[in-house]
C-alpha cells in the first residue's frame, strides 16, 4: 500500500533560494518537488510518498531538504518527519516465531480479517517447514515446524512469506528466530 502526502515549501525571505538536494530516509519513501529555484514569497509543493510494502504497525520516514541562497555563501536544512500506523485489514498474531534447538513443535499463526484469502506462505529456510490450514471462512493457521537437524549454528533467521488478497497489505512478512538452548 501507499501513501502520496503533500507539503506546501514556501520562501518567507527577501532573497532567492535555490534547492540544492531533497534526500528521503529509507527506500520506503520518495519525494518529488516540481521546482528548485523559489522567489521572495513563492511557494512550491512537495510530494512525499510512502510505501508500506510488508510492514504493519508505527513508521517513522522522513524528507531533509538542503537549500541556499545566492545572496548568503551557507547551506541550510529543514527536515520533513511523516509518522504513521500501518493497520492492516486482518490480524496476525504472533509477529515473532522462535524456535528451540532440541524440539521440533509445530507453531501456529493465526490470521483473520472480513473477507481475507491466504493465496500462499513460503520460507526462505530449509530448516523450517510451513503449511496452510483454513480453519474457517476468513481465519487461518499457518503452522511452521522447526527441524532442528536441518539447522546448523549460525544459519540466520528465516523469513515466512504470506501472500493474500488483501488491497492494502497484501503480503506480510514475519520472522522466524532460532533460540538456542543453554
């Protein structure tokens, strides 16, 4: 999903500023501004755009625009922060599976939400084993099982993809963490 927010830059000076650099935090985020020159009093709009991609919950992105004037030999900046909450049209829970080294249990997500089809899951690990359960109209278990044999020390965490039909989200991500026993 995403996002196009609009930002009014207005020159409140006596003098020309020239807008050297517009630089976006994160490659979630672009920002496009139609003129770079402003005179005494002229404004110009900012577009900032978001993607949310496969992440929920609180974002935090934000714009630095560099600018100078002829007049005055220094670069100044001003900074543009968005902040917002990414709820998504169903629930998953838990966010974060972890797995112990000596078991092999089979850990279930629950996914729900009005109208919600779960097209697919995948797993970028081979040391954990996925599958799909539709339990009822618009609820689902994703059960992951962790191999232990499969795993060796230092292998990562794993990455469990699930695909739907959802406009807003339509794929979510959550990780797969190892905890080793002691």
């Amino acid at each position: 999903s995403s996002r196009n927010l609009f930002f009014e830059i207005k020159n409140p000076g006596k003098e020309v500023i020239d807008i050297i650099d517009v630089q976006v935090s994160c490659s979630c985020s672009s920002v496009q501004i139609s003129k770079s020159n402003l005179q005494p009093g002229e404004s110009v709009k900012l577009e900032f755009k978001y993607s949310s991609g496969s992440r929920r919950g609180t974002i935090d992105a934000s714009s630095s625009i560099r600018y100078c004037s002829p007049a005055i030999p220094s670069v100044f900046e001003k900074r543009i922060k968005v902040t917002g909450r990414i709820t998504p049209e169903y629930r998953v829970e838990p966010e974060v599976l972890k797995a112990f080294s000596e078991t092999c249990d089979v850990q279930a997500i629950v996914m729900e939400g009005d109208g919600l089809e779960v097209e697919g899951v995948t797993c970028d690990k081979s040391y954990f084993d996925v599958s799909l359960e539709k339990i009822e109209f618009s609820r689902y278990i994703v059960k992951v099982r962790f191999d232990h044999s499969l795993y060796y020390n230092g292998a990562g965490v794993g990455r469990l993809t699930i695909r739907t039909n959802s406009k807003v989200q339509p794929i979510v991500e959550v990780l797969l963490g190892v905890k080793r026993d002691s």
